[in-house]
C-alpha cells in the first residue's frame, strides 16, 4: 500500500513523507487510532517508500522491494507476533524485537519492526523495548500502533514521536463509497454518518451483509415497537444479545442516528439532512408522534445502555429496558 492509495490523513502522510524526503526520521513512532482506522496502512506504505528501489518519496508498486512489501515478505519488515492473545510479554519482545534489531539489515538499509496492538504490552515489556528505543541502531525504525497511546509508559511516549489519525470528513467518505464501492446515495450516506470518519470501517460496512442485516431488524423493530408487547420486546433483546454475528454496540450507534434524524426533522422539517434518506416516511411519522421530551428519554436511554454493556452489567436486560424506553416514548 502506497501514501497514494490512502485516503485522508494528510497531515500525517506528509510528516512521514518529509521525514523520508530529508532522511530525518525518528527510529520510533506511535500511531495511535481507532480500529480499522488504516494504522498499518500508514507504517506499511512508510516502509515501502523507505525501502523501494526508487528512492522516492513513495513506494513505486513495481519494484521486488515494493512487491515484497505488498505481499508481506520483506525480509527487513518484521512484524511482531504474540502468542497470548490479550497481551504482548516480555519475551515477545526480547525474541521478535531486541535480539533481532542487532542483527544487520539483510536487502536494504534498514530494518522495520511493526508492533500491531501495541496497548497490550506488559509493563515489563514495554521496559524491555525502552533500552532498544532509547540506543536503537541507525538502520532500526519500529512502528507501535495502538488504539490508546495512553497505555504506554510516560518513559515510551517521551521518545516516540505520537502521530494521531483524525477522523475523516463524512462528505470525503460518502463520495468514495459511491465512486469506488457503487453504493446508492442513501446507503452509502448511512455507512458514513455511522463510520463517524473512520474508512476502514466504512467499507467494512459497505461490504458486510450482517450488517445489512443488522440495519433492518433495527429499522423493523423502531417501525413497529409503539405495537409490540413485553414479550416480544424480550425476544428481540434476546435476539440481539445472542447473536454471534451483531455487536451490540453497533446496533446502538445506528439507533442513535436513526433518532438523531428524527430529531433533526422534527426541528427542521427539512428531509434533504435525514441521513436514512430511504426510510424518510417513517422518519417524518415518527418526528410527529415523539415529543422532544420523548426523544430526549431515548437517548438517555441508550447513553444508559451502552454504559451498562461497557460496565458488563446483564445484556440482554440492559438492552431490553433500552427497547422499553423506545417503545414508550413514542404515542
Ligand atoms: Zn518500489
């Protein structure tokens, strides 16, 4: 993957570019954002330009540097591997990075470590990696990708120059979806207002029938939920709770946008800014039978909710009382 080929995150394509451009880089990046947010793209398509044969600002795609980079068998590219998964110890780090970094590079000049969930290192892990940031060799660069460049020691973040993704404008996404994915308007306005300026995860979407899937039942369930009854409402809470393929935390985030469009068109009357441009009759229904009031209670009720799931509290009631809370407010 070349700087070309991702989208957004200019400012950080340009301070690795200039980096490489002036042969002034740092042996020790943090790239810290959310998952799917195209970390390792950004540490892939850096070692690409640094090590193509080219010797350009970025990858060329057609020299066997590049086309070893591309296909993940760079000799000089050494991701680190871990073999408990929630955690990253001491000896992964020992074996993978510190007594392999003092071994010369083997086709360029230099050598690549790229260290993917980085936030699960041990503290004594992460000590062990400080000795090789703080002498690191000349040919050495190591890449620490996280979802929270909090984790780390002050000792680790004080020699690492942190570069943070930021979300992406929903407009940039909803265009590519359209141009590069043919997805209709109104989908492809959904999966972007719900990937709340994360690419990765917009294409995720894009290509995900789950959550197609997932979209529906919610849609199907806010149509019909003043009818339904307790039991029902169980059902669709069990549903919903049990599945291997939702994650809850999903369904949350398409309801909150589903009744911020309910909000926004009761306040405005204006259907052009309804993000479920596809469901815009039921939409304007429900902006007639919820009070302001009523839509405010839902979204507390699924602020409560979403709190509930993170503090592990019992699911499938968390999610049911959120259904209640839906279901009542509407007249
Ligand atoms: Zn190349």
């Amino acid at each position: 993957m070349a700087f070309s080929d991702i989208k957004g995150q200019d400012d950080i394509k340009a301070h690795l570019q200039g980096a490489i451009k002036n042969k002034k880089f740092s042996h020790a990046y943090i790239i810290s954002g959310e998952k799917d947010s195209g970390k390792k793209m950004l540490a892939e398509a850096f070692a690409q330009a640094i090590l193509c044969e080219e010797e350009g600002i970025d990858g060329c795609g057609k020299c066997q540097s590049c086309h070893q980079v591309i296909n993940r068998n760079h000799p000089d590219i050494h991701y680190v591997e871990h073999e408990k998964p929630k955690t990253i110890g001491i000896d992964d780090i020992r074996t993978q990075l510190n007594n392999d970094i003092v071994i010369k590079p083997y086709s360029s000049n230099y050598k690549i470590y790229i260290v993917d969930e980085a936030e699960l290192m041990s503290e004594q892990a992460q000590n062990a990696l400080l000795k090789t940031i703080e002498e690191p060799p000349e040919y050495g660069i190591i890449f620490l990708l996280t979802t929270s460049a909090t984790s780390f020691l002050p000792t680790i973040l004080s020699r690492c120059v942190l570069l943070d993704l930021k979300p992406i404008n929903q407009e940039i996404i909803k265009k590519d979806l359209m141009t590069y994915h043919g997805m209709p308007d109104y989908q492809a306005q959904v999966c972007a207002a719900f990937s709340q300026g994360n690419f990765g995860k917009a294409i995720k979407l894009a290509e995900s029938e789950d959550f197609k899937e997932l979209k529906n039942s919610m849609v199907s369930f806010v149509k019909q939920a003043a009818s339904m009854g307790a039991f029902e409402i169980n059902q669709i809470a069990t549903d919903i709770t049990s599945s291997e393929t939702v994650d809850i935390a999903d369904y949350m985030d398409l309801m909150t946008i589903w009744f911020k469009d309910v909000l926004l068109y009761k306040s405005t009357g204006d259907k052009n800014l309804v993000i479920y441009q596809d469901e815009i009759m039921i939409i304007k229904r429900l902006s007639a039978e919820i009070s302001y009031e009523g839509l405010e209670n839902i979204f507390q009720a699924i602020d409560t909710c979403r709190k509930r799931l993170k503090a592990n509290v019992n699911n499938n009631l968390s999610v049911e009382l959120m259904l209640m809370a839906v279901k009542e407010n509407i007249l």
